[in-house]
C-alpha cells in the first residue's frame, strides 16, 4: 500500500508540473503558437475536469482512509490534500498574485 501512495503524490506532483495556468497570464502570444496554446489549452481544460476530479478524489480517498488506519504519515497526508487544493485553485492563486503585483 506504501507504493500506492507514493504512485499518488507522484501522480499529483506531474499533474501540477504540467498545469500550464502561467502561459495564459501572457497577454500576447509568439507569433506561430497558436496550435501549441490551443493544444495547452486542451490539456488544461482536461486535467481540470473530470480526469483531475476523479483522480482527487480517489487520491483523497485513498490517502484519507490509511491516515484512518495509521498506515501513512500525516504529514505526507497533509501534503496530498494540499497539492490538491493547489491544483483545483492555480487559476485564482496566479489571479491573486499578479493583483497584488499590479499587474
């Protein structure tokens, strides 16, 4: 079950690797990137839909019932939850920090 866990935070830390919510705080694109902004944008759309809600909730499932168990630290625990967190809200944390840089 321990290679389980790990198979999960390691499948988050890709997820949020590939996250591309700071390409769009661009306000103009190179010219010749519109397919690669388009397919970005696809990918986006997909990891932040159904794939990304199912795959957070069986993660916090998953990682919630061995906390219950005393089968995984909860600090690893913690830091599941709060990739997730991280995940679903990248669009309103990068939105909160170009406010308050004034951009």
């Amino acid at each position: 079950m321990h290679s389980f866990s790990r198979l999960t935070a390691v499948m988050l830390a890709q997820v949020l690797v590939v996250v591309p919510t700071a390409a769009f705080a661009q306000t103009a694109d190179p010219q010749g990137s519109g397919p690669i902004v388009a397919a970005l944008g696809w990918l986006q759309g997909t990891l932040l839909g159904n794939v990304a809600t199912a795959v957070a909730v069986m993660a916090v499932a998953a990682v919630g019932f061995m906390m219950l168990t005393g089968r995984l630290n909860w600090r690893f625990g913690a830091t599941v939850i709060i990739g997730c967190f991280i995940l679903f809200g990248a669009a309103s944390i990068v939105a909160g920090i170009q406010g308050a840089a004034g951009g």
